[in-house]
C-alpha cells in the first residue's frame, strides 16, 4: 500500500508537475517530418535528463531515424522487476488553422492542458517521472526495480523498437511492463485493458492494358482494372456483414459469458454516438452489440481506392491500373500470418481474366489477451482504484499496439499492463489534442500505488 505521505507529496507538487509537463509539450517533437530531427532529439534529452535526476543509469541509444532512451534502477536484486514503456515523439499538427491556441505553446483552458502530444503520450507518460520523483522525495529509494524505455518512433510505426528490443533482450528483462498511451472508458471512468484485436492490411494493384485506352475505341474488349477491382472488394463481404473469406473465422476465440455481461454494464449512449459520427444507422454483424462489434469481433474494411480519371470534368479512358488498401481487425485466436494467407488466397481466386493482381501486406499484428487472474492486472486494479477513486473496468480496444505483441515475442512478457489515463473525446491525432489535468494528477497517483503493489 502506498503511504499517505507520497500522495500528500504528490499533491503538494500539483503545480510544478504541471508547469514541467508544459514544458515537455513546448518541444515539436514530430517524428514523421525530417526538419524537426533537431527537436526529436530535445526532446529525447529531456526524458533523459529527467530519468537521471531519479537516479537511474541512463543513456540514449541511436538508431537509423530517432534516438531511445533506456534508463534502469536497481533497488535489489530479489525485487521484481518493472519495465515502464512510453514515446516522446508526436504527430504533426496539421490542420494549424482549427488549433484555438498554437500546438506547440502549452494552454491551460476548462481544467485541460491543450497542445500536441498532451495525451499522446507525453503527458501519460510523464505521470510515471513524477510518480517516482515524488517517491523518492519521501523515502529516498523505489520499492522495485524499475527499468524504463522511451522511444522516438511510435507515431511513423517503431521501425527501430523491435531490433532494439532483440539486441538487448537481456537487459530489458522483467516480470511486468506498462504502457500508458490509450484512454480510459470515459471521463471518470478508469479502465485497464486486457484486449487488443490485432491488424492485417494489405494493398491490392490491378493492372490490365499497359497503357490507359480510349473506351470508345477499346470499350468492350478489353478487362476494365476498376471494375475488376470493385467486383473483388464487394465479394470480400457477405450481405450480412461479415467477412466472406474462406476459414476467416476458423480460430476466433468468442466472447466469455462475463466479458458480455461487463461490456453490458458499461454506459453506452448510441444515439450519441450516431450524432457523434453523423450517421442515421449504425451497421455491423448480427447478434453482437456495438461494443462488442467495435472491440472484440473481426472486421474487414476498405481503407482506400484509387485507379482512372477522377480529376474535374470528363476523361473517357479505361484505366491500365487500380487499387485499393484493405485492412481486417483480427481477435484472438486469429494468427496474423494465417489471415494473410487466405485473404491473398482468396483475392486472388476472384480475380477475374485480363488482369494481373499482386496482393502485398503492408504491416500486421497478432491479437492480444491478457488474463485478469495474473497478480499484476490486481496491483493496476487496486492501484487505480487509489489513484482515480474508483474501481477501473475491464475493456477490449479495437486497435493494435504492435509493441504489445513484440513485448511478449521478444521479451517473454505474460503481464502487460495497459493503462490509460486520458480521456477517448482529448483529440489524440488531432486538432486541440488535450489532457484533463485532473486525469493527469490522478494518474501520477495511480502510478505511485501501482509501486507499491505486488506485481507478481
């Protein structure tokens, strides 16, 4: 149990955590964009100097695009091990036009800090530096070992994370990770998640004629790429809704009668939601409910398409090429690289004759359950419970966090702890991206309970 006397601490600090983290934000840490090479590495040398103020052997380590930092604190060697996993870099913040305020200079408006990068992930991740800051205020020493890893990569995908991860497996090895990066249910209602559908997405090329053709003079002899295309997208689903490729559903593992019943319990507004997204209906397979569609059931969707003369005007040319993106969210028991053998598989049966097809994976990730019963998903129960006042629920999420899946590949790890303290409405990805600041102070308790919790 954490002692009174580091939430006291934490809360005598409110203000100077803030101002710190403003700080953190005012950096334009954007990894997908090269001018900003100099930024990304401030802002590395931030965390780092942060990490070593605690007392951690810390360093940066290169790679081809932007710096990690790795930093450890050994307490003693028969104390369990946590291995804390966060990223400094941001998104761009375009559209700047429909910022109320500029994203890079930190506004404090309704009880939010409002700038890039407040809940993705700068200002969740930096609620475990002050949570440990705070502890060593009071009693001097971590009561665990603690080893943390930011990276500079997350938002163009990790491409340097998981070699990293492989050349230094020893030195990574713990008993529990943590990654605060993804929100809670709502507002006031913290959540942990065990769940996550993992990802298999593919680009489909169509090519027929080697050139574009006039219709008048080629129409009717020739294969049409966009026809052929659009009859191999409309055949990928059945009228039902559900994906039509053969053994697609051989390996889903279906929802257990209490993650039903909890997903049940939940507040779900879907007149609200449908007013949210702009739509009259909400569409999706049978028998499930919305949350359990958008959570814990595959999909298949075309992300993109493209091929001909869409510009102003008319074009009258039968193209020589078509494509189109298509992605499917993948739920446990579903293997990643079994799905993407029967979609190409199967693309390429309904290919029709006069076109060449090549069906390529972009990237993919397997899906990920976590069980409730491992030792470290009670200490983030309790620990959340100090921190936010009440108990958390349980959540599946729709999307894929790859280095999940690369935590349990690489390192061995059964317990990832999946943590959210932002909100899902504070605008991660886009314009006046916020953090509530009260999740921000709640979530620096949480951290310092979960210390203080047995792990293992």
């Amino acid at each position: 149990m954490v002692p009174a006397t580091i939430l006291a601490r934490i809360d005598s600090q409110k203000q100077r955590y803030i101002n710190e983290l403003q700080d953190f934000l005012r950096i334009p840490s954007i990894s997908t964009y090269s001018q900003h090479i100099r930024d990304i590495r401030r802002a590395a040398e931030f965390v780092l100097s942060h990490i070593r103020k605690l007392g951690f052997q810390a360093s940066l380590h290169e790679t081809e695009r932007h710096p990690l930092v790795y930093g450890h604190l050994q307490t003693s060697p028969e104390d369990p091990t946590l291995l804390v996993y966060g990223h400094y870099d941001v998104q761009p913040p375009e559209p700047l036009e429909e910022w109320i305020s500029p994203p890079f200079e930190p506004a404090i408006r309704d009880g939010c800090v409002y700038a890039r990068g407040a809940t993705d992930d700068k200002g969740q991740f930096f609620t475990y530096l002050k949570a440990m800051e705070a502890i060593m205020d009071v009693r001097g020493s971590l009561p665990l070992n603690v080893k943390i890893l930011v990276e500079g990569e997350e938002e163009i995908a990790s491409p340097s994370l998981k070699p990293f991860l492989e050349k230094h497996k020893t030195e990574l090895s713990a008993q529990v990770a943590v990654i605060s990066d993804g929100s809670q249910f709502a507002h006031g209602i913290p959540a942990i998640t065990y769940g996550l559908r993992g990802l298999s997405y593919f680009q489909i090329d169509l090519t027929g004629p080697r050139i574009d053709l006039h219709s008048g003079i080629f129409g009717g002899i020739v294969t049409n790429p966009i026809q052929a295309l659009t009859e191999i997208l409309y055949h990928l689903k059945n009228p039902d809704g559900t994906v039509a490729i053969p053994g697609f559903y051989d390996d889903v593992i279906d929802l257990e009668k209490w993650e039903r019943e909890e997903m049940a319990s939940l507040p779900h507004d879907e007149d609200a939601l449908r007013s949210y997204l702009g739509i009259d209906e909400l569409a999706g397979e049978r028998g499930y409910t919305t949350l359990e569609r958008k959570t814990a059931r595959p999909t298949l969707d075309v992300n993109g398409i493209w091929g001909g003369f869409s510009g102003e005007g008319a074009k009258t040319v039968i193209p020589s090429r078509a494509g189109a993106k298509v992605s499917m969210r993948l739920v446990p028991n579903q293997k990643q690289r079994r799905i993407e053998s029967l979609f190409v598989d199967f693309v390429k049966s309904l290919a029709p004759r006069g076109v060449r097809i090549k069906a390529t994976t972009l990237h993919g990730a397997d899906p990920v359950l976590i069980s409730r019963d491992k030792p470290g998903i009670r200490a983030a129960e309790q620990a959340i419970e100090i921190g936010f006042g009440k108990k958390p629920v349980f959540l599946r999420e729709g999307g894929s966090i790859p280095i999940v899946n690369w935590f349990k590949e690489v390192l061995g790890l059964e317990t990832v702890l999946l943590l959210g303290w932002g909100s899902p409405d504070d605008g991660a990805h886009s314009p006046n991206e916020r953090f509530h600041l009260d999740d921000y102070h709640r979530g620096i308790r949480a951290v310092a309970a979960l210390l203080h919790e047995d792990l293992v």
